[in-house]
C-alpha cells in the first residue's frame, strides 16, 4: 500500500497541470475541436492511470521478491524497520544516474532543437513551463518508476526466467538485460503521443529524439532499479527532472 500511495500522490499532482493552457498550445487542425476542460474531465483523467498504477504495484509485489528485485526503503517502511539503513545504499548511485540520464537528455535535446523552427522551440518550452516541479518530482519520479520498473521490468524479467530459462533456479543476467532494455523502450515510446500532438509537423525529428532520449535514462534506471533497488532509479528520476528545469531556466 505504501507504494500505490506513493505512486497515487504523483498522479493527484496532475490536478496542478493547466490543461486549458495545454491544449491551446496544440496547433489547430482541420475537423479537431478542442474540449473544454471541467473539473469533472480532470478528475475522470486520473482513473486510467490509477488503474494502471494499481496493476503495476500489485505484479511487483508479487514478482519482485520471486526474481531477485526490490524496493528497500519502502519495505523498511511496511515492515517498520530502519528505512535509513535502506535507503543510504542508494543514494550515491542514484545521484549518479540522475547525472547520467540528464547529461544524455540535454545533449540530444541540444542537438534536437536545432532541427526545429523557433516557434516550435518556443511550444515545447512552453509546455514545461506548464508541468509544475511537484508533478514532476512525483509523477515523473515516483508513478513513472512504480508503472515501468516495478510494474514493466519486473514482468518482463519474470517472463523471461519462466517462458526461455525454466531450469533457471533463479533469473540469469540475460533475463535482467532484456527486460531492461524492452521495459526501456516502451518507456521511450510512452513519451511519443504528447510530443506528437504538440509537434505534428515535425514527427521524423520527434519520433527518434524523444524515444531515443528516454530510452537511454530508462536504460539507466532499470539499471539502478536491478542492482540497488527501486527507490535508486526514484532519486535518478527525480535528480534528471530537478537539472532540466534548471537547465531551461539558463538555457532560455
């Protein structure tokens, strides 16, 4: 329950995203009207993630302790040990990774830009001005890693052990690779329908930067989240969202 809490809390700060602002900053097309945002729409918004959140908590807690994974600091926390102790481990490693993941995101985004218009640019900086730091510490830092490597990558490791290594006593190191490198992708991918909507005319650019550049920071998660624990991949997360919104503050 501690995780789905967690994980709830970064979907509840989407309440604080201005979706009317949002939305007029997608360019108009022809036949496409755009809704009218209701409380009641942004309330009804919540309940697909929060499906999806539920599921993701629900097979981590049931595959993790089968295939070797965890979440250290929460487990403390359920169990009400020192949290800590299992915490401390992480951090370093974390930081590093957080350093990693946002070094690699603002290259290739350096190199992104270039191929966009000016007014392009100025949609997409736009549109984190509009993502408050509170959703994305939580959501991006928390919901995000509960949905891809709680959920996602556990799976996808305990698939890989019963379905290709049944005589495995446990999941070999390929398993571990492959689910990090597929659970990777999807995350990439996962990025795509918002980017494509705010910039239609510019999908050659899009496609590849924006799965390219999460997917080399899901790669580094799923990394930490394998050999340290998931509150490790949180810290990287959450440390990537804190440099890119200071970064866009001396960029721009």
């Amino acid at each position: 329950m501690i995780l789905f809490f967690a994980g709830f809390a970064g979907i509840l700060s989407f309440l604080l995203v201005d979706l009317s602002a949002f939305l007029a900053l997608i360019p108009a097309q022809p036949g496409i009207e755009i809704p009218v945002v209701t409380p009641a729409l942004k309330i009804l918004s919540l309940i697909q993630p929060t499906v999806l959140l539920a599921i993701a908590v629900l097979i981590g807690n049931l595959l993790a302790p089968k295939v070797g994974l965890s979440a250290p600091f929460a487990e403390a926390l359920a169990t009400r040990q020192p949290a800590g102790p299992a915490l401390k481990p992480q951090l370093v490693p974390g930081v590093w990774g957080g350093v990693i993941g946002s070094a690699s995101i603002l290259l290739t985004g350096a190199a992104f830009r270039l191929a966009l218009t000016d007014e392009m640019i100025q949609r997409t900086d736009k549109l984190g001005n509009l993502i408050p730091i509170p959703t994305r510490l939580l959501y991006g830092g928390i919901t995000e890693e509960l949905l891809m490597r709680w959920g996602l990558m556990t799976l996808f490791v305990w698939v890989a052990w019963r379905v290709f290594q049944r005589r495995a006593v446990k999941p070999t190191k390929g398993s571990f690779v492959a689910a990090i490198l597929v659970s990777s992708l999807i995350f990439g991918m996962g990025h795509l329908p918002i980017a494509l909507i705010l910039l239609p005319e510019a999908k050659a650019v899009v496609i590849p930067f924006v799965v390219f550049a999460n997917s080399v920071f899901g790669v580094v998660a799923g990394y930490l989240y394998w050999k340290y624990g998931l509150e490790s991949a949180v810290v990287a997360h959450m440390l990537c969202h804190v440099v890119l919104v200071i970064a866009t503050y001396v960029i721009t």
